[in-house]
C-alpha cells in the first residue's frame, strides 16, 4: 500500500476524515504521541489497527473524541467523578475508563466491559477528529513494543506502506502518552501515569486516587503487562544520578568492547566519554525522550540512562524508562 502523506490545510484534512470513515488507518499527531486511528464504529477497521501495529488483541484501544458529548453515545454510565473530570479537566491529556455502552465492540475493549476514552487537548488531534466526525480508536502509532513517536516521520519509520494515510503535523509537546484513569469502579485508579498528575486529580474529585501501575497489582488494564517503548540495544537505567557509578559502568561496558552513550541529566560531567541530554527539566526529558532512544539506538549499542527527577510528572516519565529498561535498573 502506497501511504498517503498529507498536511494541515482543509482539502488533506477532509481526505483523512473521508479515509477513517472508509474504514482505512490513519496516523494523526497529539499533544501525547502520535496515534493510529480508525473508526471506531467499523470493526474490521479496529482489527486492521492490530495487525498494522503487531499489537496483542488482548491489549484495548483508547477511542478519542473532540466533544464531549460524544462520551455519553460511547459510555453506558457517567458517574458523578467522571462528570467531574469531564466538566473541569477535559480536554487533556488524560484518559478515562467507563462502562462501555454496546456500540463499542468487544475487539476493542479486548473483550473488557469497560471503555478507555480520551479528548486530546491539540488543536491538530481536535481538527482532526472532528474532520472523522466519528469516534476514533487511536493506539500510539508505532510497531508494538517499539518507543512511540513523537514526530510523523518516526511514525513513517515504523508504518510506511502499512497504513493509508499519516497526517503530517507538529511534534508532539507532551512526549509521554495519556495519564488512564479508572472510573468505572467505586475508587478512582489510575492504572497509568501520565502529565495528568495524581494531585491534579485530586484537586478536582476531592477524595484520595489511588495509583495502581505495578503490572503485578491485579488490574484490569492489559495494557500494562506487555514490553513497551524498547530501543533496539540494551537499556539500563539509574535513578541516584551518581557520577562515579555512572562513570564506572561506562568504562566497564567499553573494555567489554561495547560502545555505549550516557543519556543523563548533566552532560558536562563525564570527561570525554559518549553522553546525550536526557533533558533539563521534567518536560523536556518528557518531549524527547522517546526520540532520544530512537536516535541513540542507531548510533550505540548500549545505553546508561539516569534519571533523578522526584516529581509527581517525573513518576510518570520513570514508568516509561523502567520499562524501556525491561526493569534492568542499576
Ligand atoms: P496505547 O494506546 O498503546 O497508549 O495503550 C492504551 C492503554 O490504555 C493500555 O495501557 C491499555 O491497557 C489501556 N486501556 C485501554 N482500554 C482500557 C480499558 N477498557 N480498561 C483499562 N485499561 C484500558
Ligand atoms: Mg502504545
């Protein structure tokens, strides 16, 4: 299949609208990362996103939407906690999990009886999605398994001849995808961390969240359980931003006659050995770290990755590393 590369004007926007609602994949930007969306309402378009991605049909998609009420034709129940967060949150980069109403099909929801649903905060995803004027169910637009892209060329690199259009916007600002919050229960769980932080939450629901990320914790988030956001060569990570440690494993990963990089937070530190900003701040570590593994795996075969950032945000930017890292921490 020939992809179809097309840009932000009227005529490319109204070509993606007409394709999603043809049943085809198309890959738009976000504020988070880039996603692959189909028609929701279009089953056979759902299932062509799985095999596009490599993606496990146990693990659910997220449907976007750009209004609001579009959440009550998908979701069976609204509780007063979703109300809320729909009310005072969205749009943002956060997702939430309701009862599902029958219209959602079971191939989405891997076979769940609930429904993750998200209102992108980007004027980008928003045009878009209203373009479609149909729910949109939108993975990360990468092979499974792979760092997700943040810029429609890396969404190329992965889908190129696979999937019928990729909408050609800006880099993604977040980086890091959604914040999942679990509302379909009787406490609020956020089985994924996101830029949407616990506090925030709480600040507009007023009871305690509780966050439910460890893949060992029972959840009904599948999501959770498969590798994710791997580079090609070996990642390991530190969180104590110790120079010396850091140092050390370089040089023994060199005489091995490895050829790694240092991805870390102070560059100037480390003499002549390789090294990459990991960022300066929690966002910029968030912007580009999923690009930063995208280029260090082409030039390195190994990569040190520290990261000592304390924060709310920085939890959700750990999440990420430690599963890049496939938990080799050091
Ligand atoms: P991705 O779109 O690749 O960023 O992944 C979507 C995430 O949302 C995965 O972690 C899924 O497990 C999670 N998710 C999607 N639908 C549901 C649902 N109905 N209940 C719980 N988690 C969900
Ligand atoms: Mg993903």
């Amino acid at each position: 299949m020939k992809t179809k590369y097309l840009q932000f004007n009227d005529n490319d926007l109204n070509e993606a609208g007409r394709l999603i609602r043809q049943g085809e994949l198309v890959a738009f930007p976000t504020e988070t990362v880039y996603g692959l969306g189909a028609n929701a309402l279009d089953v056979s378009a759902v299932k062509s996103t799985y095999v596009a991605k490599g993606r496990p049909s146990d693990n659910p998609l997220i449907v976007h939407v750009y209004d609001k009420k579009q959440i009550y034709d998908i979701a069976r129940t609204v509780n007063v906690y979703a109300e809320t967060i729909i009310n005072e949150l969205m749009p943002a980069s956060l997702t939430v999990v309701l009862p599902k109403k029958a219209v959602i099909d079971d191939c989405i929801t891997a076979g769940l009886d609930t429904v993750a649903i998200r209102m992108p905060e980007s004027a980008e995803a928003r045009a878009f999605l209203q373009a479609a004027a149909v729910p949109v169910t939108a993975p990360s637009a990468n092979l499974s398994g792979r760092p997700s892209p943040t810029t429609w060329r890396r969404v190329s690199d992965d889908l190129d001849g696979k999937i019928a259009a990729i909408l050609c916007g800006q880099p993604c600002k977040v980086g890091i995808e959604s914040t999942v919050l679990d509302l379909s229960g009787e406490q609020p769980l956020i089985l994924r961390p996101g830029v949407v932080t616990p506090d925030q939450i709480e600040s507009v629901l007023k009871i305690p969240v509780k966050v439910v990320t460890n893949p060992k914790d029972k959840v009904n988030s599948p999501g959770v359980r498969y590798k994710h956001y791997a580079p090609k060569v070996p990642l390991v990570l530190d969180t104590s931003g110790d120079v010396k440690k850091l140092s050390d494993y370089y040089d023994g990963l060199s005489e091995q006659g490895f050829k790694p990089v240092l991805l870390v937070e102070d560059t100037s530190v480390y003499g002549n050995r390789s090294v990459c900003c990991i960022g300066r701040t929690d966002v910029e570590v968030a912007q580009n770290l999923f690009e930063n593994l995208r280029v260090l795996e082409n030039k390195y075969d190994y990569i040190i990755a520290s990261f000592s950032s304390k924060t709310q945000f920085a939890d959700s930017i750990l999440n990420r590393l430690i599963r890049s890292a496939a938990q080799h921490i050091i």
